[in-house]
C-alpha cells in the first residue's frame, strides 16, 4: 500500500511557504557592485582547520582559506594546484613537482616540507582525523627536492589522486608553535581568503589577500552565517542579508525561482543520502530490527512528496557517479507488513531507539522517518544538537552515536573507496558495525589497480552490506543553492563551494 503524506503540514512545521509568499523589500540593488560576498549556510562551522572535520558547512568555509595539492576543474577533472605536475615512479609511487614562489598568509614561504608535513599530519593515527581512512594507504611522504615531493602508499591504490583532491597544505611551523587548538581557531592557509573573524555560532568573516597566487580574488570580503532555519536564509537571500545560500529545500526551489532577482542553482552530485544503523549497540544491534528498519522507510515516498522528485532512489550505499556503484541489488522494498513481523521475532515492539540529527539535515526526511518506524511499532526520539555536538557523537563510541541518523556523505572522490570504507569498515572512526569479510573485501578493492578485481570485491562488500544493514542507501543527492540574479557561478557536483570562481554579472 503507498504512503500518502501531506506536504502542507511540513510546510506549517518551518513556516516557508508564509515567507515565500510575503513581498519583502528587494536587495537587488545592493547586490551589484558590492565588494562583499554574504552566504548564509545551515550551521557554523565546526572546524577551521582542513585536517579535523569533513562536514559540509566546515569545508565550505575552510576550502577558500587553504590551497590543496590538486583540486578538480569546473568538469570534474583532477587538475594541478600547488603540485602543478606529478608522474607515477611505480605502482605505489608517486612524485610531485610544487609550484615555487607561494606563500602563507603570515607571509611565510610554502615549502615541500609543508607538504609533506601536512600528509604526515592527518595520516597520523594519533592526531584521530576524521579522514585518516581516505589517506591512510599512505605510508611515507618524503622531500626530495627544493619544490618536489614523493608519496609511497603500501600498496597500488588506485583512488589515490581522487583523495589528494581533499589534502589541504598546512604550514609546519604555525601549527607546531600555536599547537592544534589554537590553529584550529586561527587558521593560517595560502588560499584566497584569510580568516579575520571567527563569532562562534554567528559569522565568520573572511578577506582578500593581496598578491594571491592564483590572481585577485573577486571579492574584498565573504561573510559566512550560519541559520539553521530555511525559512530564514531564505528571508536573507530576499532582503539583501545574503547574496547566496545552502541547502534549499526542494518545496521552495520552485517559489524561489519565480522571483525575478534570485535564481536557483542546482546539480546532481556524488552524494549519498543515507540512514545509518548502529550495529554494535541497543535496539538496533539485532540484524532482523535493522532489517525491518530497512522495510519500514518508504524511499520513494521521501523522494516524491518531500524532495520534490529531485534525487534518484538508490538500493546501495553509493550513487551511480561513483567508482564501484553496481547495478542489481533489490535492497529492501518498502514492506510495514515485513516490518512488524521481524520487530515481533526480534521482541523489540516498541523498543525505544535514539535519532541523533542536526539542523544541516533536513528535518522533513528525519520527521518522516520517525513517522514511518513509529507505524511499525518502534518508539524513536529525535535528539537534535549543534553540528559539531553530533559529529561528536556520530563520531564517538557506539553507545554515544545513538541508534539512527541520516546522512548525507560525499568523500569529493567520487569512488566507493569513500564511501564505504570510511563508514562501514571496522577501524573507522564513523563506523558502528564490524564483519571481518566486508574489512577484507573493500581493502582488497583500495590495493589493487586491477578495476574488474574492484568491482569484483565492491560487489562482495555490497553483498554483506545488504545482508547485515549497518546502513541504508536513501537516495542520490541533488545540490541546491540559491542566488541573487547578479551572481555568476555554477555549482559542481563535488560541491566545492569556491569563491574564487564567483564573480558579479556586468
């Protein structure tokens, strides 16, 4: 039997559809000529410094302060930045020539020993990086040369290029001298921008730097907000408070787009939407409730009546724009009947599981989980915090990382080997499930060059992934940001918010 929802009564929850429908006074004037970019994100960021955090709203900001070694063009292509050539020794190496003359915004040089120390410094099991799992095949970054530096991984990776996309450029000695803590709070990178405010919890502010590298940013100043509140970014876009912003809802995108100053930006992406499952730890450490979890979602409903038929419904924990995406699984169809009798096999009617979330997700699809487990007879509690508090949490032991939250994962790498491997293999930080089959198959799928041997073992690790449900692939997401009509930019589906490649029509 479908699910019918009724949008109406999401909408009555974030008031949007009220303020759409109010004419406010337009910003359209003040936007042209402005030497100032204002973007409103869902939530502050939680970190500064490009080796902790991997969220969204924290790249978003950090990206524009910091160089990486390469970055990927307006095509998706991997292209130079400061390693402006490379050339494979062998299998498991890799050589680097940097561009020279770069320097970091305290005036320092940008040395190949910064380089490498950045490589050591987040594939460091001590410093606990978040994304140590994307960088961890290597196992020695060495200078050898004034502007040239080698990489040696333990084993023919083949994603390797597709990570160092992500790997920020440090300065050694700013961060040995104000230690961790501090860097994190005054960041010091090479990239476009400088940090020169950082009100916790209400702006970030960012300047040019004069005599960049790459040439003259676009923008004299770039104002982060956070507001976790759609409605209200959306307020800020139509009043001049903001100039461009994250996270659009799919209901609004078409009010948004009749507005005659603002424009909607948007692109299917390398992202997952997906639902995590604790296997380690309460309720949902019985297969057959996360199983029944998996029948009790209704993913094509979520799609149709609360994302407005932007994404595609996906049965694996990967989308179609990833390395590794197979075709064939079935997932688990959408079945409350199936649902109800494995909770009874398993006991657990009524069992009461903990949803950790955030603002920066979409609260509609956490709601209408939340309806959907609590028709097949499971008790779920929504627990919202701040951004960096759920990181935390996601992050931490099994007994803190709750039964439930949704995600929505991209590793900008744009293949399984980050997808899957930092969430669901056992020694990963963001991992709540342990299958010594699935660890042995995504590591043989990141060490060989061989790409029918990779799908080969990707299938396998999908296999175990659908018969054990530590995870559930929601859907394929769609970015969608919008702008005031002046702004030129177009979104690409690594969704690197650059600044750089921003700029004023006229």
């Amino acid at each position: 039997m479908a699910r019918v929802y009724r949008p109406e009564l999401t909408r009555a929850l974030f008031g949007t559809a009220a303020v759409l429908a109010v004419t406010l006074t337009s910003g359209s004037a003040l936007a042209a000529g402005k030497d100032a970019l204002l973007v409103t994100i869902a939530g502050d960021a939680a970190s500064l410094d490009p080796h902790v955090q991997w969220d969204t709203d924290s790249y978003t900001v950090y990206r524009n302060i910091f160089d990486n070694l390469v970055t990927r063009n307006a095509k998706g292509e991997i292209v130079p930045q400061i390693g402006k050539s490379w050339k494979y020794l062998n299998d498991n190496e890799i050589e680097f020539e940097l561009v020279d003359g770069i320097k970091f915004h305290d005036g320092t040089p940008l040395t190949a020993q910064d380089v490498v120390f950045s490589v050591q410094r987040i594939t460091n099991p001590a410093f606990k990086s978040p994304q140590l799992s994307q960088f961890n095949s290597i196992v020695e970054a060495q200078v050898v040369g004034p502007n040239k530096i080698r990489l040696r991984t333990s084993s023919p990776y083949p994603a390797l290029m597709a990570q160092l996309v992500k790997l920020s450029v440090v300065p050694e000695a700013t961060v040995k001298k104000t230690g961790d803590v501090e860097f994190n709070q005054k960041p010091v990178g090479s990239g476009p921008y400088k940090l020169v405010n950082w009100q916790r919890g209400v702006r970030i502010d960012l300047e040019a730097v004069p005599g960049y590298w790459r040439g003259k940013a676009p923008f004299e100043k770039v104002v982060f907000r956070g507001v976790s509140d759609p409605s209200t970014r959306i307020a800020d876009l139509r009043t001049g408070k903001a100039d461009v912003i994250r996270n659009v809802l799919t209901d609004d995108a078409p009010l948004i787009a009749k507005d005659p100053n603002l424009q909607v930006l948007s692109v299917p992406t390398e992202r997952i939407g997906y639902m995590f499952l604790n296997a380690l730890h309460g309720p949902t450490a019985d297969v057959r409730v996360r199983r029944a979890i998996a029948h009790a979602v209704d993913r094509k409903g979520i799609i149709d009546a609360l994302l407005g038929g932007y994404g595609k419904m996906v049965n694996i924990v990967l989308t179609p724009a990833n390395f590794g995406y197979i075709d064939g699984f079935q997932g688990y169809p959408f079945d409350p009947a199936k649902a109800k009798a494995l909770i009874k096999e398993a006991g657990a009617d009524g069992a009461q599981l903990t949803f950790i979330t955030s603002p920066v997700y979409d609260q509609r699809v956490v709601q209408a989980i939340q309806q959907m487990l609590g028709e097949v007879g499971l008790k779920v509690n929504i627990a919202t915090s701040d951004q960096p508090t759920f990181l935390k949490r996601r992050q931490g032991n099994p007994a803190e990382a709750g039964n439930l939250s949704t995600g929505n994962w991209s590793c900008a790498c744009q293949d399984a080997d980050g997808v899957i491997y930092p969430l669901f293999q056992s020694e990963s930080i963001w991992s709540k499930y342990k299958d010594k089959d699935f660890d042995a198959a995504v590591e043989a799928a990141r060490t060989t060059l061989d790409e029918k041997k990779r799908m080969d073992a990707y299938r396998k690790a999908f296999e175990l992934l659908e018969r054990d449900v530590p995870g559930i692939g929601l859907f394929q997401g769609v970015a969608i940001y919008a702008a005031r009509k002046e702004l030129q930019w177009a979104p690409t589906p690594n969704e690197a918010f650059f600044v750089f490649d921003m700029k004023w029509n006229g």
